[in-house]
C-alpha cells in the first residue's frame, strides 16, 4: 500500500508549466514547426489560385454576355433617347 500512496501523480501546478516544446526533443519540435510553415504557405498559396480562378471566370462570363444581357444591366434609361 505504501508504495501506491508514494507513486503519487506529479501535482497540477507542475504539468500547467510543462508545454508541448518541453516534452519534445528539440528536432521533432523543430520539425513541426516546420511542416506548419509549409503547410501555411499551401494554403496561401492554393487561396490565392482560387482567387485567381474565380476572376478568370468572372471575366469570362462578362466576355460571353449577350447584348441583351449588357442592355439589362445598363443603369441607363434607353426610353430617354428615342
């Protein structure tokens, strides 16, 4: 019994002090932070050609509009000039 009360859990206050980095060898943190900017700049950058192809599509939808289409979006009020 002794030997179980003596094998008692490291108090609370001691593993809030403990972070991630400190259980970690210094290489495997290392690598991790790593894999994270790496990850990062995929994401960027794959943001960015999302951005680029919603433009692309825009564009072109504006490119293939008919005359009509373009009439009905015009602010202007046709009827003034006939």
């Amino acid at each position: 019994m002794k030997k179980k009360q003596q094998r008692k859990r490291p108090s609370a206050k001691n593993n809030e002090e403990l972070t991630l980095k400190d259980t970690l060898q210094s290489d495997v943190f290392q690598a991790l932070k790593d894999k994270k900017k790496e990850l990062e700049k995929e994401e960027t950058t794959r943001k960015e050609e999302e951005a680029e192809k919603k433009r692309e599509e825009a564009r072109q939808r504006e490119k293939n509009k008919s005359f009509e289409e373009l009439l009905g979006e015009s602010g202007m009020n046709w009827k003034d000039y006939k």
